[in-house]
C-alpha cells in the first residue's frame, strides 16, 4: 500500500508532515510505503533526523507549492509542479493508492477534481468530518464543499457518509439524520423539504430532522447539510471546546478550594483530546474516482500520522467501490420514483 502525502502543505511543513509519515510508517501493521511530494533537500533535512528508511519512505521531487495567491481552480493549470498537484497526479496515475494534504482545501477540491473525476453517479463530491460520540461516533457530511445543494445532492451525501460509516466504524446499518431547525418533515429551506420526502423514500435508515443540540445523545451516526451549514458548526465546535478548556483551566489554576485540581484537569484534558482533530487527522474527500484525505492547516505530527492511517485504513476497505456500488444503487431507485 502506498500514500502520496504533500509534504509542503499546511503551516507546519515540512517539519511535521515528515514527522508524522515517519511515525505513521513505524506504527501501520500493513506494509505501509510512503511518498512525499516536495521540495527535495527540504525533504531530506528533515527525513534524517528519524533514520530514514528508503525502502519505505521515498520522494517525488516538484517544485512549486500551492498556496493561496493562486486561485483552487487554477492550481492545476498554474502550477503543474506543486507537491499537491504531483501528489493526486500520482494516485491518478496508479502510483499511489491515495492522498493526503494539510493544503488548501480548496486547491485539494479542485485539483481532485479536475484529475481524479467523480464516482460514476455521484453529483456532487463532498467532505466529511468524524466526532467521537457515544460507542462509534457519527460523521457530518457536508462540510465546505457544496454552500448550495438540492434535495438529491443531500441524499447522495447521505450514501456516501453511511459507506464510510460502515467500512470505517463498523456501523452496519448507520442511522441517518437530516441537519434542521426543527424535527418536523416541513421545517427548513425547500430544498431542506423536498431531502425529508426523498431521503424518507430511499433509505430504510432515515430517522428524520435532527438539530444540532441532539447530535451528542448518541441516536444518529450520518448526519447530512450542505457544505455552509456543516463547515459553520464544525468550525463553532472547534473553537467552543478550546474556549471551555481555557475556562475550566483557568477556574482551576483560580480556585482555592481544597480539591485535587490536578486530576480534575488531567480527566478534563483527557475528556477534551478526544474532540481534537488530532485525534481523527482529517476529512476525507468522498465521490471522487480516488482517497484524499484533507488536513487541518495547523496540523501537527500527530494528525498527519493519523490521518496517513486512516487513509490506510479506507483503501484496504476499499471504500470508493463501495461508495460507487451504493451510489449505482441509489440511482437506480431514484428513477423508479
């Protein structure tokens, strides 16, 4: 098994990328090989500091790297060279089995895109996000990629995230809900409306409307809104749990109280790490005719050893068949209707 890993994406790179591939190939129990596409000697600095095993860690030199002066849509055309190009041209050329990059994610849309090419079927690629709730977690889908949907767009959101759900977490049959104002089939926007009525025909999982308050009580594991809506929450959840963890801290270090503050904070802190992207590495880029796994721009060493795994893990699950047969399935059934 191979992964292509830009190793010039993101605000640490390419320290922490390199790290982190280091890690990843010392902790994988697969025959994990990596490639890290980049600037050579930068790559290499950074490579001989942990022992470089060439067998297992090669590069595939480019020159340019893609960074926000370009516009997404252009990375591909203007610079042909970037690590993020060379990197997805690598999966497409069957050289690796997949992808990953703390680059932009736009960039990372368009250029998979553009050279991957969707899932026969699918309309619309989306991103997910997984949250570690309850025994297995649910997945949000969407979240940055599509600002605007229709009801289909939703549905097929809904196939795809269940897939992951499925081969990724071990949910077999996944509960899906649809992110709304309100539990009931008329609430929200019309596009909102017409997903209840499909999704509710489709699929036998369907649970309804759920609002945001209701997604950590553990009743739902997909969980599908457009990219606006999704990205909003998750990046309000983000910033929620760094603000509650300062405050409990600094109540703690405040407090004169006779407690024991030090194991208070190490349960909160461990109760925290869970809900750090760290802890899951990225979002994986679903519908397109390949694995890209999408990191946090700040990501650390240890999201980029995990988000390697992880994608490890979806191509010997060979998740994008999977989604390919659900979504042929799908819209089969679509037509009946």
């Amino acid at each position: 098994m191979i992964i292509a890993v830009d190793a010039m994406g993101g605000d640490h790179a390419p320290p922490a990328i390199v790290q982190g591939a280091v890690q990843a190939v010392a902790e994988s129990k697969d025959k994990l090989r990596i490639i890290l596409t980049g600037k050579k000697q930068k790559i290499q600095k950074e490579l001989k500091k942990y022992g470089w095993n060439k067998d297992l860690i090669k590069i595939h030199p480019a020159s340019q790297v893609a960074d926000s002066t370009v516009r997404p849509s252009q990375v591909v055309k203007k610079l042909p060279d970037s690590s993020l190009v060379q990197g997805i041209k690598l999966v497409k050329q069957g050289k690796a089995d997949a992808f990953v990059s703390a680059g932009s994610t736009g960039a990372i849309l368009s250029s998979a895109l553009l050279l991957l090419g969707r899932i026969e079927g699918v309309r619309r690629p989306a991103i997910i996000v997984y949250l570690p709730v309850g025994a297995k977690g649910i997945v949000l889908c969407d979240v940055g990629a599509n600002t605007e949907v229709k009801a289909r767009h939703l549905l097929q959101f809904a196939i795809m995230a269940s897939e992951y759900m499925n081969h990724m977490h071990g949910v077999r049959k996944p509960k899906v809900g649809l992110l709304n104002i309100g539990e009931e089939a008329n609430k929200g926007r019309e596009e909102y409306v017409e997903a209840h009525s499909l999704l509710s025909k489709v699929l036998p999982n369907f649970k309804g409307n759920v609002e945001a308050r209701d997604l950590f009580k553990g009743n739902i594991d997909v969980v599908v809104c457009d990219g606006f809506v999704g990205n909003n929450l998750l990046k309000f959840a983000e910033g929620w749990i760094h603000h509650v963890h300062r405050e409990v801290t600094s109540q703690l270090i405040s407090d004169e109280r006779n407690i024991d503050k030090s194991a208070l904070n190490d349960i909160f802190t461990d109760i925290i790490s869970e809900y750090e992207y760290e802890e899951s590495g990225g979002s994986f880029l679903l519908g397109i005719k390949g694995i890209c796994m999408i990191c946090h721009g700040a990501s650390p060493a240890r999201a980029i050893k995990n988000a390697i795994l992880s994608t490890a893990q979806s191509v010997k699950e060979k998740l994008v068949e999977s989604i390919r047969v659900g979504i042929s399935r799908t819209v089969a059934q679509i037509e009946i209707i």
